[in-house]
C-alpha cells in the first residue's frame, strides 16, 4: 500500500479502550493468555483441541500458528458511520472457524488465500492504516487470530496507535474469549446469520450452536461497549453494531432474529438489514438458496423492525434490489 501522510482524521478526544490495559500491563497479560489457549486451541465455539503451537490444522483451517492475511485498505464499502470521509481501515485475515457454504469472501476464508506475516507485520499494518487517514481499524473473521491480534495492539499502542478497533464477527463467539476482549475492543461488528440451529448446521459446516452462543455472545458484547452512537463528526466510536443477512426462503430466519433483538436490546440498537446475498462458492448446490432474495423478503424484516419499534435501522440495502 502507498502511503501518504494524513492524520486529520484522528479523534484527539477519543480515547481507545485499549490504551489504559497497556499502561497497566494487562493487555500484554490478555495476549499471553490467548496464545496459550492455542496450545490446545478453544479461541472460536469449534473447540476442536488442535495443539496449534505444534503446527496442528485447526476446523478454521489456520495452520498452528502462522498468521495470514488476504489484504488490509481504508475500506469505503462498509457501514457509513464507520466510513466516514477517510474508510475503515480494514484487514481482512485468511480462514474462519464458521465456512458459509454460501460465504463471498471464500477463496479467503475457505481457501485460505493470502500473504503470511509476522505479528509485527500486523502492527505496522494498524500504525499505517493510522497514518492515511482511517477512522478505526476492522479486523475481518479474527477469532482464530485473536492473540496474534492482542500482541499485534501491545505493540503497535507503543508506537501511538489511537483507533478504535471494530471486532468484525460473525457473531458466533465465546463468551470465554470476549470476556478477554473485555476493554480491548471498541467496536462490535457482529452478524446475526440463523435463528434455527438446522440451517446453523445445515449452511454453516455443522454450527448447530450458532443461535444459542451467538445470543450470548451479543448479549455480552452489549454489556461491554453498548449502543453505538454517532459522534459528531458522524462517526462511530464506540458501541454495538448488529448485520442481519436476508437471505431466500427465510433461512436466516431474519424476522426472529429482528424479533430477538427488540426483546433483548435496547430500541435503539444498530441494525443494518442487509440485501446483498447473492449466490456464491456452493450455494448452487442448495436450490433454496441459490437465488437472490426479492423485495418483498426484504421488505418483510424491515417492516418487522419497524413495527417492534426498533430505530436505529441501516436500509440502504434498498438499492441493491
């Protein structure tokens, strides 16, 4: 990536939460507990045991311990309020512990597909992304990463790292490793996808636990960073942001996810309703889901949240339709 000099970006006033764990030495704790766990690794709800300080696979398909990411930019594809007017500074990694049969990004989360770098290499890659302009750096699909991340944050806050870092999950956590994350993260960028552990399981490698861990896993992400608001530069800073996929059929079963939400949440939640499933990697195999979906299908969840009083909603997906 070319680099070019521009800080106007950065929020002098905003202070990331990961700045006072490294003044107390306890982000540096957190990352030596997470890469320990991956002795015999339970960083992601596969829990498959794989001894990664050995070299072992895990479900993920992260080899032991090496690091790789597909690539890193000022993103302007995102959300608006995480966009602004310099991007998201995005790094997207390689691998996923939850492999969507239907996944758009799956030469890189199923193939693996990128570059292996040293931890330091992630560093530099914040502190750049920093330098151009971004206002946050995203983390796409880090979960099996999740200690290589925290070392990556020790070092690069040493060197004047100040963003907000934007967690970009799919949502199916452990609560066990989010409490870790407790005062690192910033940002929860979480996706809803199922609310019925048969299309969990079906759709999403045998994740049959995807609706139960991933409740308690937004419930938790709640706890820690709350309702996502705007600054007044019309960034967001911090808080809870939730993406729910319409997808054909009603797999996701997106109206109870909405549903779910309005019970549980505040009304003012981040909500984006995305629009834009369309057919990818095997997703052909599986004729319910091998179309886009159509308006009315979209229509229906927005009306649901809007009709559970739910006013933080994200519909720009209208125009992809």
């Amino acid at each position: 990536m070319q680099q070019r000099k521009n800080l106007s970006n950065l929020n002098t006033h905003f202070v990331p939460a990961y700045v006072n764990l490294y003044t107390t030495g306890e982000l540096k704790t957190r990352a030596d507990i997470l890469w320990q766990m991956m002795e015999k690794c339970c960083l992601c709800p596969r829990m498959c045991g794989v001894n990664r300080h050995k070299g072992e696979v895990g479900v993920c398909g992260a080899k032991g311990t090496k690091l790789v990411i597909s690539s890193y930019h000022p993103h302007f594809g995102e959300e608006k309020v995480l966009v602004g007017n310099g991007g998201s500074g995005t790094i997207f990694f390689a691998h996923c512990s939850l492999r969507c049969v239907f996944c758009q990004n799956w030469q890189i989360s199923h193939l693996g597909s990128g570059t292996e770098c040293e931890i330091e290499d992630l560093s530099n890659m914040m502190l750049e992304l920093q330098q151009i302009g971004c206002h946050n750096i995203n983390l796409v699909t880090p979960t099996h990463y999740s200690a290589h991340i925290v070392k990556a944050l020790h070092i690069a806050v040493s060197k004047g790292l100040r963003l907000p870092v934007v967690w970009n999950t799919s949502g199916w956590e452990r609560t066990e490793i989010l409490n870790l994350l407790d005062g690192i993260v910033d940002i929860y960028l979480a996706d809803f996808k199922y609310w019925d552990k048969d299309m969990a399981k079906k759709y999403s490698s045998g994740a049959e636990s995807y609706p139960e861990i991933t409740q308690q896993a937004i419930l938790e992400m709640q706890r820690q960073v709350g309702v996502a608001k705007p600054a007044t530069d019309g960034v967001v800073y911090r808080g809870l942001m939730i993406r729910i996929l319409v997808m054909p059929s009603e797999v996701s079963g997106s109206q109870k996810v909405i549903s779910w939400v309005a019970k549980n949440l505040p009304k003012d939640t981040y909500v984006n309703i995305m629009s834009q499933y369309h057919p990818q990697y095997k997703a052909y195999n599986y004729p319910e889901i091998s179309r886009r979906i159509t308006k009315e299908e979209y229509n229906n969840v927005v009306q649901k949240a809007k009709t559970l009083g739910l006013t933080n909603l994200d519909i720009q997906g209208w125009w992809w339709i």
